[in-house]
C-alpha cells in the first residue's frame, strides 16, 4: 500500500527495499525512534492521509508479499538498520539527514561542507585537484550507512538502466569478498545471457538491498571503479559530487504536504473531475471513414513512448522528421543502453532526475519532432493526475496549449487566464496562490507560439513593460509564460514545457531541470500501438508483421503520426476478404496514394474539378515546403482559390478550435509528410510542366534538406504502379512530365555517383538512390546504375532503411568490383536488408560494424549462394566469436574463388585454429589472412604462424 501511494506521488522506489508496506520497512520504523526528525513528520503524514497504512503492530496486514519479498524484508530488519549511535548524533546535532554529510570538506569546528557550499576560490582548487574517483571515495567515507540506503532508494531505478552494460563484472566485484554466492552470481549472468540486461541489473540491485550496510558499500565503490565503462553511472556519480549525497528534496517533498481545506478540496475534486472529462477521451482524425472525428477512450488507444532524460545534441540539417527517422534505428538499442537514460512521466519532477541546486521550483521540457506524441503524452499526463495515478503532491494542475494562447491579442493576468477555463476557481484563488508549491503550469507547444519569448534577453527581467510579479499583474501572455517558467511569478511552482526541436534553442537560457526528449515508439512498443488500434487481433497481426517485413514502413513506425497513417492505409487491405499481396504498398509513395485515394473516395463527390482543387491545395503546400511552414489562414486558402469544405477537411486540419470563445481559425495538413506528398502531386497535375528539370535541379540544390521527401515523392509519383490508383480521380498523368522526373532522376543520379568522396558527396549519393527506390523502376535502376563498379559510404552511417534501398539498387547492378561498408555502423538488422545483394559483390568489406555471430552468419549465407563472386571479404572488428566463425569458415571452404579474408580484432578463441588450419592449408587460391589481435593463446598463435611459407605466395598475419 505505501509503495503505491509513493509511487504515486512520481517517485521511484522499489517495493522489495522497503520491506512491502510501511510497517515492514525497517529504515521506516527506526526513523520513526527519531523524536522530531523528518521521518517521524513523514510517517504520521503518510498515516494522517491514509489512515490504513498503519503498521503490523496494529494488528493490521496492508498488502500480501510473496516468500521472496518475506525473505528481503526480514534480511533488510536486520541488517540495513543504521546503529542507534549513529541516528543519536543526527538528534543530538539538531541536524536532519540532509545535514550530515553534505560532501567534501571540513571547517575547524569539524562540520563537513559540500564543494558548492565552500568559497569559489578554495570551491575551484579542490575540484581541480581532485578527480571524481578519489573525491567520490572520500565522500563515501563521510556518508553513514543510513545515508547511503536513502541514496540507493532514491536513485534506484536509473542505477537499472545505469549498471546494465556492466552487472556482471559488478557481480564478480562482489563474488570474491563472499557478498554474492556462486548461485546468485550464476542468476545474475544467466539474465545476461538471456539478453535480460534489465531484469540482471534489478536482481542486483534487489541482492545488495537485502544483504545490509557492508555490501551496499561495496557495491557504491565498485561503482566508483566502473564509472569510465558506464556512461550513464558516470553522470549519477557526478551528479551526486555535485548536489551531495542526501536527496533532501525527497523528503522535502513529501513533508510539504498539507491537507486542504474543505472547500478547498470541493474545488480540487470538481478541478479533478473536469480534466478527466476533458481527458478520458482521444479524438483522432479518421479521414478514411465519412465521419470527420472518431473518439476512442485515451486508455484504450494509449501507447506508451520512450522518453529520454536529455536533449540530443544535434545540427537539425536534415529533414527535421526524417533526421530522427535516419538514426533512430542506429543508435536506439546502444545508445539506450549506454548513454540515454529513460524517464517515465511520472519522473519529470521531484525524481532523482530533477535534483537541482534551485529551491525555487522546477521547470522541465520535453521535446520531440512533429506527430511523436507530444501532446497526447500531456493529455495521459493530466488525466493521471486527476484520476490520482501520478503527482499527487501537486494540488492543482493548470493545462495550456500555446495554440490557444495565440487567440489573445492583448494584455491579461494569470487569474483571468485560469478563470477562462476554470470559471469555478473564482473565490478560491487567493488561496491557491499561497502554496505554489502544490501548482503545476503545463504549455504545449512552444514552437507553436507567435509571441516572443526570449530567455537569453538579461533586459527582459528590468523592463517594467516586461514583468509580472504577481498572479493579478496585467501584462502579456508571453509574460506570464516567461515568468512562470522562471520562478519569477508564483516561486516555488513547477512549470513543463513541450516543444519542436526546431524552437528549443529559445529554452537555451531557461531556468530548466529536466530537459527531455521523446523518441516515439522503441522495439515492442511499435507492436502495441497496432494492438491497440485494431479491434480485430487478427488483423493487427497481420498489418504489423507487413510493416515490419518492409523495412521502410517498419523505420516509420516509430512516429506515432506515421503509425496512424500506416494503420489508416492498410487496415484496408487486411480486412477484406480478396485481397491481392502485390498491391500492398511497399514504398513510402505507393502508401500515400492509397492514403489520398481513401480520401478523394469519401471526400470527392461533392467537388467538381477535382484535379483542379487538389492542384491549387498542392501549390499553396508547394509554399508551405518552401517557407518551412505546416499551418495556413484563412488568406493563404483566399490566395489559393480553395474553400472550407467536407472534401478540404479531409487534407487540413482546423486549429484553435474553441467552444467557448471566439476563436480565429488556422489550418494544417495532419501531417508534415502529407504536406509534401500533396505539394509533389501537384507536379503531375499542371497541364504545362514547363521546365520541370531546370526546378527539380534548383530545389534539390537546398543544403537544408527540407525538399528531400518532397524530392522522393516526385520521383515516386513517376511510377505507373504507383499512381494508377489516383487516376481513377484525378485522371491519367501527363506523360511528358513523367518522362522528364525519370530523365532527371537519371541523370542525377549519375552525377551523384562520381562525387563521393567526402561524406556530404555519399549522403547526397546515398539519397539519390532513394528516388530509384520510390521510383521502383528496374530499367531506371539499370541504366543508372548497371555498370556501376565501386560502391563505397565508408563511414557513413547507414540504418536499416538506407541498406533495404541500397540492396534493391545493387540488384540492378551487373557486377560491383567493390562494396566498401567499413564504418558505417551496420548492425544484424541492416544486414539482413543487405543479405540479399551481397554475393554480387567481388570485394566485400564489412569491417567496424558490430554484426555479430549472428550477422556474420548473414555473410556465410551470402558465401554459400552459387552465384556467389566474393574474392574478398573483410570482417575485422564485426564481434565475430569461435560460435559464428566455424559457420563462417565452413561457407568458405566452398568458395574456390577467395584470396583475401580479414578477420582481425575480434573474439576468435583456440577453438578456431583446427578449423582455421584447414581452411589455409586445403583452400588453394587464398594468398594472404588476417588474423591479429584475437584471443589466441601463444601456442594458438604458434599453430597459425607455422603455415606461413607453406604454400608460395601465403601470407598468414597473426
């Protein structure tokens, strides 16, 4: 019971380190011997609230445990409990626990001082003269066994995803002063090798908390000592040497707690009762189906996202959709791994990952590209809140959409911008402000903001015009935003902000804690939005496992917009009873004309022309592309000739919709990629094309990317197969303008082909080819790129999606003397996009990409093709161990035709030698392998050298 009701309050705590329930917590009822202490405060709080967390003495069981959590509880009793002398010097100082150890450095008299506390002098000498590894384990000599349960307990749940790289050489730092048993030991690795890195790092955790002060100790200096190896322990590290050992604020928060008065709480329940009203339902914009909105109930159609605790720091020169979309798929499982922490809603604020030097209050953002999940995350933020899941030590949560606050075109005040939208908070105001603590200010959208709020303006906080000191001040909107997001107005409060990548360089000089960013949907979680959205399993299955067998949907679907599309588009095809598998859209382009198709179906019978609305609704996108813009007024609709209408809604979206109050209406396309399709589409419907080379040359010179999808769809739309579904609407496509996009593609693809040298020259190579993709024209594909002899993107990052386009393009080629791969960060995945092409290539590098045994094994099935021409193959640094290389050997004693084999730094054991042998000595046309830096023993190495010499003309490199 008490690990729900903290969990709730948004912190992280693991209910087998407390014991299950209040009474059974050992640090809990020490405390509680404290007289005036924060925990005692603490404890008679939490029972004041909920009277039946009392404890076993009353007689009363609050929760079952299993056998397990009875064992660590009991274990936890006896020996997490800090000595009695210990919590009586804490009393007799008149100190709280936050007091006692507040880092490094002493004062004559004895009491010990955090590096931030002493004087920027002698602060800055002893951080220069000290690194982190001697200065933490000087801090952990000051800490006290009960301050270093608490830490644990606070930053529990990021040292899970922090020791994951490393939980078996921690568990082995444990094994030899006798604190993990061979059989804990053997569980932990077990885990690891099952590839459950999280539930091994958990387990650990779990052991240390029952086996009492000793052994967490050592644990907290093992950490210490791998710091260098684990990224994100190295960060909680320095983070504890910065702020101290204690996480006061913690406690602070839940000793803030006070209870409302009863009419206090009457509008507290009607605040709570609106916000769930206004949020149990998700409205989503249909466009295939006659009705304009179908609402779903949030949890039903909610899926969760992955939410990282940082900002990525990126040059957003790509398209600012696909810039995520292009790596996403290299560094998610690494990077997620080692140096991005995730943090779940529930931990944006008072969380281990919002301890700051600020007392002031705490302001978080949370960032993500167009149709991540922005906004409904903040919808599943405050209906959480008011149906009392998550940050129950806020009293009020007041939600804001910047959209909105653009209807107001002059001056106001807090009150009157609550009241708006909370009339019944009238004659309760006065109070609420007392305690901006207890407030939570939620503004989505910044980048959606057309007044200026710039946080690096130093003049911004003494210009008069400019403040706002108080909740009744009249001033702007952009004010009052500035001023809550930097504790000027209301101190003490906490404030989140979402926005586009493209405007967080206006949150620069924010007073901000947590900077987050949301990377949409990572592994199973794709799967679950499908789930979720088809009624009929049958057919999420369905849909889903085409998404994923095509990996150019596949890498869309971490957007939650891109979801929508994919399941709107294809659900279709799934559910009727005949359906032909040739016609499901495999391209981005082909998938869009069935997307456009659906609507000119349900939507294109009340206009006349429609070639002609669609081509002026493409020109004013065309604009749009252009300017960087995705939302239109009603003068962009006068200027293009269009008017509002069933058929229009089924392109734009209309915003700042409001009941209440009047409202001017703009417009956006549901997505930025429809944008782009529709403003390609208009290239096709122009009777005269004019020079139509001469403008794709000029927009496809923009450095900027922003015409780069828009540049894929043109070449798209050139495909018979893919627009003769529209035809039966738009009517036949002019040849001549088809005939020019193909002459253009031609043609640039070519030029690209001889300019790779540098790494802008392979990207802008590398694109080209994903206009033959889209295209899906083989003779196109023949042509350009069918003599093609050399084919390199040395370290250029490549993600699945680029190896599905790169692999469809190779099969058009005669014969590639050289497909040069090196460094270019392919892992299995990406591979098996490749696996088909490979063996047309005679020289194969594949080195510094972490492929794996079971990438490798990819290659030796590439080996084994009887059109096989691979002479030579480079596998240095791909993780090969002796499991892939017997298969990998195996392969290539088929392969008469090979003279050159690397396959240095890798894990090659003695085991290989006999197999490696045979291979040298019975393989007549190999004239050189490399074989250094493995994991050979001497006499290994022995083996392998003495072939040298043994045949003329080997060359055996050990």
């Amino acid at each position: 019971m008490f690990f729900e009701k903290l969990q709730s309050l948004g912190t992280s705590v693991d209910i087998m380190a407390e014991g299950g329930n209040w009474g059974g917590d050992s640090v809990a009822s020490t405390s509680k011997k404290q007289k005036g202490g924060k925990s005692t405060k603490v404890c008679k709080i939490f029972k004041r609230l909920w009277p039946g967390t009392s404890s076993k003495k009353d007689g009363q069981n609050t929760g079952t445990t299993t056998e397990k959590q009875s064992r660590i509880e009991s274990r936890t009793s006896m020996e997490c409990e800090p000595a009695e002398e210990e919590k009586e010097q804490c009393q007799s100082s008149g100190r709280g626990i936050g007091d006692v150890v507040h880092g490094l450095g002493t004062d004559p008299s004895g009491k010990i001082h955090h590096v931030r506390d002493l004087p920027n002098k002698e602060s800055s000498s002893l951080i220069q003269g000290a690194d982190l590894t001697s200065t933490f384990f000087e801090l952990l000599t000051h800490c006290s066994d009960y301050q270093l349960f608490q830490l644990t307990k606070f930053y529990r749940e990021r040292l899970k995803q922090a020791i994951e790289e490393g939980v078996e050489s921690l568990g082995l730092m444990m094994r030899p002063q006798g604190y993990f048993s061979e059989q804990e030991h053997g569980s932990i690795t077990e885990l690891v090798v099952k590839g459950n890195r999280r539930d091994s790092s958990t387990l650990f955790l779990s052991l240390v908390m029952e086996k009492g002060n000793r052994p967490r100790r050592v644990m907290w200096e093992s950490f210490v000592k791998m710091q260098n190896e684990l990224p994100k322990l190295n960060k909680i590290l320095k983070e504890i040497q910065e702020l101290g050992p204690d996480p006061q604020e913690y406690m602070n928060i839940i000793s803030g707690l006070t209870e409302l008065p009863s009419h206090m709480e009457d509008v507290q329940q009607k605040h709570k009762e609106t916000l769930r009203a206004q949020t149990e339902t998700l409205s989503v914009n249909t466009i295939l189906m006659n009705e304009k909105v179908k609402d779903f109930q949030l949890l039903d159609r909610y899926a969760e996202l992955t939410i990282i605790s940082t900002v990525r720091d990126r040059t957003l020169v790509e398209h600012e959709l696909l810039a995520r979309g292009r790596d996403h798929e290299e560094w998610r499982d690494e990077c997620l791994r080692r140096e991005l922490e995730k943090i779940r809603t529930d931990q944006l604020f008072h969380s281990s990952f919002t301890r700051s030097k600020s007392r002031s209050g705490s302001s978080s953002a949370v960032a993500g590209v167009a149709g991540i999940g922005k906004t409904t995350m903040v919808q599943k933020i405050v209906h959480d809140w008011a149906t009392g899941k998550i940050y129950q030590h806020f009293q009020f949560v007041f939600s804001f959409k910047f959209r909105d606050l653009n209807t107001i075109n002059c001056r106001i005040n807090l009150r009157e911008l609550i009241l708006d939208q909370y009339p019944y908070f009238k004659n309760v105001l006065g109070e609420v402000w007392k305690n901006p603590e207890g407030l939570l200010f939620i503004f989505d959208g910044l980048d959606e903001f057309k007044g200026r709020i710039d946080f690096a303006d130093s003049q911004r906080d003494t210009e008069p015009k400019h403040q706002c000191p108080d909740p009744e001040w009249w001033c702007e909107v952009s004010d009052i935003a500035y001023s809550l997001i930097q504790h000027k107005l209301l101190p003490g409060c906490s404030v989140l902000v979402t926005t586009r990548p493209t405007a967080l360089h206006l949150l620069e000089k924010a007073e901000i804690s947590v900077r987050a960013e949301i990377l949409g949907f990572v592994g199973e979680e794709r799967k679950e939005y499908f789930t979720r959205y088809f009624e009929d399993q049958t057919v999420a299955t369905a849909v889903f496992k085409h998404v994923k067998e095509n990996e150019i949907l596949y890498t869309m679907s971490y957007n939650p917009s891109y979801c929508w599309i994919l399941v709107l588009t294809l659900g279709p095809f799934f559910t009727q009873t005949h359906w032909d598998p040739q016609q499901v859209p495999k391209t981005i382009t082909q998938l869009y004309c069935y997307f456009i198709y659906n609507i000119l179906k349900n939507h294109g019978r009340e206009i006349e022309s429609l070639r002609e609305v669609l081509l002026r609704l493409g020109q004013m996108a065309f604009t749009g592309v252009s300017e960087k813009n995705i939302v239109f007024t009603d003068g962009d609709l006068i200027k293009y000739n269009l008017q509002p209408s069933q058929f229009l809604s089924g392109f734009l979206m209309e915003l700042l919709e409001r009941e209440d109050s009047a409202r001017s209406v703009v417009y956006t396309f549901p997505h930025l990629t429809i944008e782009e399709f529709v403003a390609a589409l208009a290239q096709f419907l122009t009777v005269d094309p004019g020079n139509i080379v001469k403008f794709l040359s000029e927009v496809h010179s923009k450095s900027d990317g922003r015409f780069e999808v828009f540049l894929r769809f043109v070449a798209g739309l050139s495909s018979p197969r893919a627009a003769w579904i529209l035809e039966e609407f738009l009517g036949p496509f002019p040849n001549e303008t088809i005939c020019r996009v193909i002459d253009w593609v031609k043609e640039e693809v070519k030029r690209q082909a001889g300019n790779t040298e540098s790494e802008a020259g392979k990207r802008s190579f590398l694109n080209t080819m994903h206009y033959l993709f889209e295209s899906q024209n083989p003779a196109l594909a023949q042509q350009t790129l069918g003599s093609a002899e050399t084919l390199s993107f040395r370290g250029l990052g490549l993600t699945p999606i680029d190896c599905a386009v790169l692999s469809h393009v190779v099969r058009f080629c005669d014969t590639i003397k050289l497909l040069d791969l090196d460094t270019c960060r392919i892992q299995c995945e990406g591979l098996q996009r490749l696996g088909p092409a490979l063996h047309k290539c005679q020289d194969l590098r594949l080195g510094d990409n972490d492929l794996g045994d079971s990438g490798v094994k990819l290659v030796s099935a590439a080996l084994r093709n009887p059109h096989c021409k691979i002479q030579t193959l480079r596998l240095g640094s791909v993780g090969l161990t002796h499991s892939g290389a017997e298969d990998l050997i195996s392969a290539l004693s088929t392969k008469p035709s090979l003279t050159e084999l690397k396959l240095g730094l890798n894990s090659l054991t003695d085991r290989c030698v006999p197999a490696l042998r045979r291979l040298i000595l019975n393989h007549p046309s190999l004239k050189r392998i490399w074989l250094g830096v493995n994991e050979f023993s001497a006499d290994g190495r022995n083996q392998l050298k003495s072939l040298r010499g043994t045949r003329c003309g080997l060359n055996v490199d050990v």
